[in-house]
C-alpha cells in the first residue's frame, strides 16, 4: 500500500493523532475506538509519474488527551507552516521519520543479537502452574472425562486436539494421543519456565498440550543459557527495556501480551560454544578496550543499559518506532563498569541461577512475611503507608511503594504475581479437570 501511494502521488502529508488503546504506551482517542488514527493528504498535481517516489512528510500531535487534540486540530496553522519532517524515500519505507542524532547512529539491539525468536505458546492456561507437585497432580487427572467432553475440557483448537498424535518436543518421534493414555502415565516432561517478567513457573512441557512449543528454544536451553525479551516489534512502555529469564520464556513474557518474535537466546547451542552475536564484534571490542570480552561479558553490558528505566524515559519518543539501540562505549573502564552492574543484575533477575561469580543467594533485602497466609491467596492490596502488602490474610512487611509499583511497559509484576491469575498458572481458567491443591502455593 505504502509503494502503491508512493508511486500514484507526488507528496504525502501525515497528520498522526496517535491514540493507541492497547499495548505498553496508551493515550487516548479522538474516536471511541483503540486503533490509533491520523489523518492523510494525498496529493498529486498533473500527470501521474510512477517512476519516481512521493515524498512524505510526518506530524505528530503533542496532546494525550482527546479535547488537547482536537483542540489543537481547531488551531492548525496553514499546511506550510505546519512542522512536518519527512520520511525515508524508499517505495515501502514506513511514513514515519527516522530518528535522528546519536540515538541514529547506535546498532540496534536486533543487529547486536541478530537470532529472535518467539516465545512458546501453549494456547491453554492449565498445563503452566505455581508449582512442580501441581503440574503432576494435573497430569496424573489428564485422561478423565467422556468422550465428547475431553475435547472441551482440554481446550482444544486448531493446532491440538486430544485424538491426535503429535512430535515430542525431546525428540522427533511421534507421541501416543492423550485419548489413548490410561491414567498415571508420564508426560514428556515438567520443567521450570520463564512464564512472565521476573515470575517463574512449572510447565507441562509436552508436544501434545503445547500448541506451539518453539523447539530450537528447548533445545539450546543449558545451565549457561539466558533468554533476553523485550518488546521488538511493537512500542516500549515505561520500565525496563529488557528482561532475562533462566528458562524457556513465553511467547508473552515480556509484558503478559502483546508478544511477537521478541526473544534471545545468548547462545545459539546447548553447549555454550556458539554466541548469538554479531560475527566479529567481540574481536572489535577486544581491539578497543584492550583485552577479551565474553558473549557473558557483552550480555551483562547491554542488559544494564536497556533495564534502567530511565533508557525508556529518555528515549521515549525514538521507541515509538520499534526497536531499542544499544550505546556502546569506547570507554574500557565504562565498560567494565556496566558489565559489573549488568551481571549483578542478570544474577537478580534469574534468582542466581546465572553470573554467580561467588555471589550468596538470597541477597538480603528489607521486605519479609510478617504473618504467611494460612491458605493459598485468592488476592491481595497494599497500603502505601504502612508500606504493607496483604497477600491473602497473610502480611509483607516494608515494601517500597516502588517495588509494587514497578513496572515493564505496563504490566506490573507484583500486582500480577499476587492477584486472582496466580491460581489457574496465569492469565486463564484451569481445565476443571485439573485444578491441582490449593496449598500448592503461590510461584516464586
């Protein structure tokens, strides 16, 4: 479409009122509806020449507010004296200016890692729960029910059905359908999971309940393997810019939705000897700082730049287009020094499962259980002032109203971790054929 106007008018005028309702960065809408809007001016003055590319200029409104927009759209000044700045020539090229300045000229993340991919998709809300006791309690119910009420029960779609075979995700070989299963017989596996930001849980890793289970992901997990997600394709809201995560991460567990091809591996085999990164870069790193980095090194490097949220408040309006870029130092001891903050905070958010390096897991920290619940919590609030978060009938003492407060492009990994969602592994109903204990308790 872009090609086809470019070819069919001579300028372009794009007029972006923005008013995007779903998604991390949300403003609101001229229309009562969620898709952003603008207004275009196509124009094309004698003879048609297809030959040669429309130029497009770009305007964003400033307001968030639907009466600041129409506001200023009552005040526009006349098309000329209208600050437009134009968008890259190319026949398919988005109608959006590229950012300028140094933001411009730094990789993106995508050229520095240059292997995403997406995140499993199990299309089923109870095979993923809060603990491993769990997961095998809904395993050994699996075969029960009638005929026609498995289908129902399982959740079927298009991709799994309960008459079916399907290919492990282990190995190749085709495993038995669930039908056919007599009570008690194992799964593939159960294994923990990179379910949301900073939220791990037991999955039901089995090539009959996971609709899309993303096997290169499984199979170059290892005990050095670290997945990094973001946001690739769609915009970054305020938070981190970038997670890590141990395990095999979900297709949505940056944000919870809204996922796409937005996970990276740091390594691209199991064994840890074949880096996802650019060929040649940490030769040209060595070259400059003056001694060896590692893919670790590199990883630890960007992962302290891109999770400060600041990165996302300063550059918030070059994330409107997709795709964070990556400052990198000439600095060796600037270097150093994000490497350090990076790998303490890599060894955080994978609760010390990687860059150890001697370190003593759990870090102390001033939060603690005043009073645990006595069941299983069916939700929670917090008191600002008291610093106290209710989990249940159960109380947490000293919580930051930052810590509850913190955000990754508006989802809110304390709010989520402690609310209704928890009890069904997240986001869904459990098949009520496999509700597991309610002492089970809730995910780390």
């Amino acid at each position: 479409m872009r090609e086809h106007v470019r070819r069919v008018a001579d300028r372009v005028y794009i007029l972006d009122l923005g008013g995007e309702g779903r998604g991390a960065v949300r403003e609101e809408n001229v229309f009562n509806i969620q898709t952003p809007v603008a207004i275009a001016l196509v124009v094309r003055r004698g003879p048609q020449d297809s030959q040669t590319p429309a130029r497009v200029f770009y305007h964003r409104l400033a307001p968030t507010t639907r009466e600041e927009k129409l506001k200023e759209l009552d005040e526009l000044p006349p098309l000329k004296d209208i600050p437009f700045r134009e968008a890259p020539g190319g026949w398919q090229a988005p109608f959006v200016p590229e950012a300028g300045g140094e933001w411009a000229r730094w990789p993106k993340l995508t050229d520095l890692f240059p292997w995403q991919h997406s995140g499993v998709e199990f299309k089923r809300t109870w095979p993923i729960g809060p603990t491993e006791a769990g997961s095998r309690g809904k395993v050994g119910h699996a075969p029960r029910g009638s005929p026609e009420e498995k289908p129902r029960l399982f959740r079927e779609e298009r991709d799994r059905k309960v008459s079916q075979e399907y290919r492990g995700i282990w190995s190749p070989a085709r495993l038995p359908s669930l039908e056919s299963l007599t009570s008690g017989e194992p799964p593939e596996a159960i294994v923990r999971y990179g379910y949301r930001s900073f939220d791990r849980a037991w999955a039901i890793a089995d090539g009959r309940v996971c609709s899309r289970p993303r096997p290169p992901l499984w199979q170059t997990w290892s005990e050095r393997q670290v997945y990094l997600t973001s946001l690739l394709t769609t915009p970054l809201g305020r938070g981190p810019a970038l997670v890590a995560t141990a395990y095999v991460p979900d297709r949505h567990h940056f944000r919870g939705s809204f996922g796409g091809k937005d996970v990276i591996p740091l390594f691209r085999d199991r064994e840890g000897l074949e880096p996802n990164l650019t060929r040649g870069l940490l030769k040209l790193l060595e070259e400059a700082y003056g001694f060896p980095v590692s893919p670790e090194d590199f990883a630890a490097y960007v992962y302290a730049l891109l999770t400060h949220p600041a990165y996302t408040e300063r550059f918030a309006e070059e994330l409107r287009v997709p795709g964070p870029r990556v400052p990198i130092t000439k600095d060796p001891s600037l270097f150093r020094e994000g490497v350090e903050l990076g790998a303490y905070l890599l060894w955080l958010h994978t609760y010390g499962e990687r860059y150890a390096e001697g370190r003593s897991w759990p870090p102390k920290g001033r939060a603690r259980w005043a009073k645990p619940p006595s069941a299983y919590p069916e939700g929670h609030s917090y008191d600002p002032e008291k610093r106290i978060l209710l989990v249940g009938d159960g109380e947490v003492e000293d919580v930051a109203p930052e810590v509850y407060g913190f955000e990754v492009s508006g989802f809110f990994p304390v709010r989520a971790g402690w609310g209704s969602a928890r009890g069904t592994g997240g986001g869904g109903r459990a098949a009520p054929w496999m509700v597991s204990s309610p002492q089970n308790g809730p995910r780390t």
